[in-house]
C-alpha cells in the first residue's frame, strides 16, 4: 500500500512540475508575442522607411527631458514619435571612408521601364548602394531624397523610399503628369554620416550656443544662455511661466537677472568631428550628390481617359502621398483645388477686413516680405524694429487688413533679439480672440534642428495646446501650419541644419498635428519637387506657390 502511496506522490509532483514548465513557456510565449506586436515599421513623410520597437524607448537624458512630468496620454504619444524616428544603421563598428556609400559607384534601376504607363500608374526603381570601392554595400542607412521631372514642363514630384537594410532601396513614384518623365535619385548622407549625426544630436545639443546683454547703468556683461547649462555656477532662470519652456543664462557677476536686455546667437562649436568623421562630410562627393541610372533614367506617360482621371482624383485620401506636384511650374495639391493669386486686387479681395498672425523663424517671415512686395497697398508700419527680427507690420487701411510677423520664442538663431520681444508662440495664441476674420500661421521648425527630440516635441505639445483651445472658442479662425523644407547643404551646415534633422522634425510636426482641424502648407514637397537648387530661404517661385496654397484655405474655391 505505502508502495501505491509513494508512486501516487511521485506522479502528482511531476505533474505539477509539468504544469509549471508549460506555465513559463506560455508566459514567455506571451510575451514575445506582446513584443512582436508592439513592434512596428513606419514610412515618414518624406517616404523614408524606418523600423523600430515602441519598447523600451531611451529617452535623451539632456537637461532632465526624461524626468519631464507627462500625462499618460502625452507620454504614449512621445514613446511612438521617438519610435516612429528611429532611423536604422546598424553597429557595424567604425567604418573606414572607403567601404562608405558612395553615390558615383552606386546606381539605379527602373522596374518595368518598358511598361505601359499611364498617368496615375505608379513607377518603382531599385535603388543599389555601394562603396568606393565598388563593392556592394550589406546594410541599409542612407539617407536618399527621390524626385520625378520633366524639365520642358516645368514638371515634378518627390518620391517615397523604403530601405530594406541590405544595400538596396526601392523608391515610388506616382506619375502624375503625362509625356517624358525623368527619375533622379540622390544620396544626402551616407549611412556613416548619419551615424555621426546621431551621436550629435545625443551627445552635443550645445553645439550651438546663445548669448544675452546684461546692462544696468554704465556696467554691462554678456554671458551664455541655453534651454539648459553645464555646471555649478550661478544661474538666471528664465524659464516661461505659463508654458513651462525652459530657458536659463550664467548670471553675471556684478548684474541682477533682471537686467537683461537681448538675446542673440553665440556661435556654433567648431572641432566637432575626427578626421575619419569629416571624410563621411565632403561636398562634390557624399552630400547631396546624384545616383546615376544603370539604364534608362526616364520613362513615356500617356493621358488617362477623362472617366479614368475623374476617378484618380475622387480616390484620393487623407493620406495621399505625395501631396502635390508642380506642372508648368505651378503646385498642384492632390487633396483640394487650388487658387492662383496673381494679381495682387486678388489677395486683398481674400484678406479684406482680416488680421493675418504670422508665427515663427524666417521661413515664414519670407511670407511677411512677399506679401508686402507684392501688394502695393500693405504699407509695412515702421516699428523700429531689427531687420530680419521683427515684429513687423503692416497695413492695408483702404481694405482694412493687418499682417504681422513675430518670431519664435527661445532657442531662436537670430542676431539680436530684445528680451521684452522673446514670446512663445503658444502664450501669443491665447492672446488672440479669433474668429472668420482672424488668420493665423505657424512655421517652426529650423532652430530645433540642433536639440533632442524631446525639445521639439515639447514646444509643439504647448501651441497645439493653444491651438485646440483658440479653436474651441472660435471654431472658424483659420490656422494654418507651414512645414519644414530641404535646403543647400556643405560639410559644416549639415552637423547643424542637415535635411536628415529637418525631416524628423518634419515628421513630428505632421503627425502632432494630425486631426487638431489645422491646414498645412506642405513646403518639404514643394522644395524637394521643384527644379530650382535647395535653399533654407526658397526662392520666390516657391514661396509664391507657398502663399497660393495658404490663401486657398483662407478664401477656398466656391463649390
């Protein structure tokens, strides 16, 4: 019997130990399973495909961003943008200058350029990256911005590209316009090169560095001013009240914080990268230079049908890509029809009886100058204020319109600013009453290209804020968003203003914004698809088209 016994015990504990392994197998199971699922690939706006896990995301840990109070909702959001933004370059240890992509012995092909295509088909071309010594690149990285062109027609649109981290890349167009349609691809950075822009963006958000003018009386000093400082030494904190921004300045030695009497950009840290660094970095060779087809670079697109291009257009959604092109050199939304302000009686008809606020860097300050050339009757108000800063303004009396121009508050690049003129975009919106008279306009962007994530993500968590609740109390203000653009790009403009930052900030502004009832003037495509050369400050063709776009939302077309 105690024989029966001791089996019968024996038994039970092997299967309760059974149970306990297939327990941890299934919790493990469960797991990988969670993380599977919260693991995503994501294609940016500018059509960069970028894969990433939502766990476990490192929060930069410059000036206690990390510990910033967020409700869970906030917190959800920020987790998915960083994970959205990161950008995959395998750790392949350091690389030397030769086995780096190099964009004359690189090439690409397109997929069935002996197709039949028509206008709305859409055109793929792999892309395939390799060193300087013509091998084979293994891993993804690089950084390319694709176009399509027709040069007679004054003709083009930007492309998406997906990376498949092996050294080939395929980019999609959609063809737009019919007759002969050109593909130019080009390499902005090498895989490399984003390696060492990562680091800086991580490792020296202080690159460059602002200063203010303490004066009181016949005494007056300067000292270094950032969104946060090194150190033991004495600080003045000028962190906004109502916003949370931070803002701080060495205090000087003999002066009060209350003495401040402007804000201006320091300079930027020279001696950032090594040698090898700086090789990943070098105009006419690695930045923003052309990949050359293995085979024909263009293909022949004939007209759809009228019912077929009556369809096109209804199909269009919320999430057309791309958003527009330009033909005849003219920007074609995707998404509305557009205006053409030619005459300048035909913007003051759109802005009678209208306060336009423009908000942010220079831009949209570009705005603000265009439409006081343009428009003999806005006379520009003399406010005394330092060119290329602002405030400006300007008035219409006979039509009774006022356009007014204020910069960003702090980190802002510009050459001196008043301390009493540094306001945040977000406490200036809750000063304005709104209403169908009131037109606003925000573009930020460029001055954040140095800084964490983190930052950007924060000072735009506070104007939708202000946006939501201006719009609340007067549904029928229109708010309209301008984007980010690409621009001219040399070995030291890219470790602090390269397109590769812009677009993450691009990408960010556009998902922040996504559904808050705002319009958006996509100027990333218009600068990416036009043919004239990439500039911080678009040449006049674009900013015209820019401001077509813009006014479109504030007088649309009757239907």
């Amino acid at each position: 019997m105690w024989t029966n016994f001791f089996k019968l015990r024996l038994f039970c504990c092997l299967l309760a130990v059974l149970m306990v392994v297939v327990l941890v197998i299934n919790v493990t199971q469960v797991e990988y399973l969670d993380r599977e699922a919260v693991s995503a690939t994501f294609i940016d706006s500018s059509g960069q495909f970028v894969s990433s896990q939502v766990t476990g995301i490192s929060r930069n840990p410059y000036c206690g961003y990390e510990h910033q109070t967020l409700s869970s909702q906030e917190r959800v959001e920020e987790d998915s943008l960083l994970a959205a933004l990161q950008w995959q370059v395998p750790d392949v240890g350091p690389v030397p200058f030769v086995k780096s992509t190099d964009p004359s012995s690189s090439y690409f092909v397109i997929l069935n350029s002996a197709a039949f295509f028509k206008v709305g088909s859409q055109l793929e071309v792999l892309v395939h990256v390799q060193d300087f010594q013509r091998k084979p690149k293994k891993y993804g990285g690089d950084y390319l911005q694709a176009r399509i062109h027709s040069s007679k027609l004054q003709a083009g649109a930007v492309g998406r590209v997906v990376d498949y981290q092996n050294g080939f890349y395929k980019v999609f167009f959609t063809l737009l316009w019919p007759g002969k349609v050109k593909v130019s691809v080009s390499l902005v950075h090498p895989s490399e090169g984003i390696r060492v822009l990562q680091h800086l963006q991580e490792e020296k958000p202080d690159r460059v560095y602002f200063k203010s003018l303490f004066r009181s009386g016949r005494i007056s000093e300067t000292t270094e001013c950032n969104v946060c400082l090194p150190g033991s030494l004495p600080l003045c904190n000028f962190t906004d009240l109502y916003t949370g921004e931070p803002w701080f300045c060495f205090k000087p030695k003999k002066l009060p914080c209350s003495s401040r009497i402007n804000h201006f950009k320091g300079g930027y840290l020279k001696g950032l990268l090594t040698a090898a660094e700086s090789a990943f970095f070098q105009s006419g060779i690695n930045i923003k230079m052309p990949i050359n087809s293995s085979g024909p670079d263009w293909v022949t697109v004939i007209p759809r049908r009228l019912k077929e291009t009556n369809n096109l257009e209804l199909s269009q959604g919320s999430g057309t890509f791309p958003s527009g092109y330009y033909y005849k050199d003219q920007w074609r939304p995707r998404k509305f029809k557009m205006r053409h302000f030619n005459d300048p009686d035909n913007i003051t008809e759109c802005l009678q009886r209208k306060v336009v606020h423009l908000f942010g860097d220079s831009t949209i300050r570009q705005w603000f100058e265009y439409l006081t050339t343009f428009v003999p009757d806005l006379v520009e108000f003399n406010l005394g204020s330092p060119k290329n800063v602002g405030p400006f303004l300007a008035v219409d009396q006979k039509h009774n319109i006022l356009l007014k121009y204020r910069c960003h508050g702090p980190p802002i690049r510009f050459t001196t600013v008043f301390s009493s003129e540094l306001h945040y975009v977000a406490n200036e919106l809750n000063g304005i009453v709104g209403g169908k008279n009131t037109v606003v306009a925000i573009g930020i962007w460029s001055h954040f290209s140095t800084f964490p994530l983190e930052v950007y993500i924060r000072r735009l968590r506070n104007i939708r804020r202000a946006v939501v609740q201006l719009l609340d109390r007067s549904p029928k203000t229109v708010v309209v968003i301008r984007t980010a653009n690409v621009q001219e790009l040399g070995p030291e403009v890219s470790l602090f203003n390269s397109d590769w930052y812009n677009f993450q900030l691009d990408t960010i502004l556009r998902r922040m914004f996504s559904g808050v009832g705002v319009y958006l003037v996509d100027a990333w495509e218009m600068t990416l698809a036009h043919h004239l050369p990439h500039k911080l400050h678009p040449d006049e063709v674009i900013v015209k088209n820019q401001l077509d776009v813009f006014l479109s939302f504030v007088c649309p077309l009757e239907t």
